[in-house]
C-alpha cells in the first residue's frame, strides 16, 4: 500500500488499469490536480472512475427553512475554501477536459429512513464544522445552534421525508496510444 498526496503519488505513468476516487474531490480545493493524477496513472485504454455528491441537492418533505439554511452555510463556507459541493454535476466535463473518452454518467439518489445513519448527515455535517463556519462570521453561535437543534427535531419525525445528495458515477476512457 502507498500512502500519499492524491495530487502527487511520485507513482509511474500508466501503472494501473483503473484509478478510482468515492467522495474525495469535493473535499479538497484544486480537485482537477487530483483527477489530472489519477490520469496519469492509468494506462492508454484504462478506465477513471469518480463517485461525486452534488450536495447542494439533498431535500426534505415538507420543506425544512433550517434545511435550506444550513445548506447555504455550508455550502458558502466550503466555497470560501474553494470548495465544490456539487462538483458531482461538473465530473463528467472534468473528465472530458482532461483527455478522456466514451464518459458514461450514471446518477443515484437515496432515501434515508427513520433509523437509518445518513438521516442526521446535515446537522452532523454542520456540527464538525461548527467552529470554522463561526470563524468565517457568517452566522451568529446562537443563531447556528438554534438552527441545528431545530433541524434534528424536524428529522427525527418519522413523517419527514430524507432525501440525500444526487450523487454522480461517472466514469471514462484514456485514449489507447
Ligand atoms: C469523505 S472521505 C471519503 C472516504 C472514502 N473514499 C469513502 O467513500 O468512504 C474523503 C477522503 O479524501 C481523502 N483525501 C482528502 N484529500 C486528499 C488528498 N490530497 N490526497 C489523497 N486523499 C485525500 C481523505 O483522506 C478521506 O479519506
């Protein structure tokens, strides 16, 4: 196993038939350096392959505000770091832009019951990120931790229903030589 920088793994050009990534360019800024990499390390023919959120999707019924807001926070906070969270929408252009061929694009959403793990993501999200969101002054304390309460009440309604992200599989061809 190599552990490294996904922007710089010091592997050889065309070393593997695949190179996939789950959930990882839309938690870094610069995310064309890392599929630039994982391009590179696949042979002529083989296949990149990228799993994506486009987390500015995710949606309730009924309608939450507290939903609406803390999306919009996290979603300002993450652009301030030059951060993408619907950068599963743009994959399948980023991959055409790097070179590839015959892009195939397959998108998923899911339900998360009552019960389920993923139900509580949004204000778990919101509370990691907590200290950094207040550091960027884009809300008061109080007013964060009213609207995260206020969140977890409404999603721990049975009736409520949980939508997730729209998350994009895409995936393509490197040019055979
Ligand atoms: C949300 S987790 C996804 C983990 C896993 N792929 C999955 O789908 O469950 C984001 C992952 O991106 C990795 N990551 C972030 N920046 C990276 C970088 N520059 N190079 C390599 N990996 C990176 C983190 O180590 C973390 O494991």
């Amino acid at each position: 196993m190599v552990e490294a920088d996904g922007r710089a793994t010091a592997l050889r050009d065309g070393t593997f038939d695949l190179a996939t990534a789950r959930l990882v360019l839309t938690n870094v800024p610069r995310p064309e350096e890392i599929l630039a990499e994982m391009v590179r390390l696949v042979r002529p023919g083989g296949i990149v392959a990228l799993h994506e959120p486009d987390a500015t999707a995710q949606r309730t019924e009924p309608p939450l505000v507290e939903q609406r807001d803390l999306l919009g926070l996290l979603n300002e906070h993450a652009a301030m770091s030059g951060i993408d969270r619907s950068i599963g929408l743009r994959t399948p252009r980023m991959l055409r832009e790097q070179g590839l061929t015959d892009v195939h694009v397959h998108p998923l959403v899911h339900a998360y019951p009552p019960g389920h793990s993923r139900r509580m993501l949004l204000p778990e999200f919101v509370e990691n990120a907590r200290e950094r969101i207040l550091a960027d002054g884009l809300i008061p304390a109080a007013d964060l931790d009213a609207l995260v309460a206020s969140l977890r009440r409404q999603l721990e309604k049975p009736t409520t229903l949980v939508v997730s992200s729209l998350f994009i599989q895409a995936w393509a061809r490197k040019a055979s030589s």
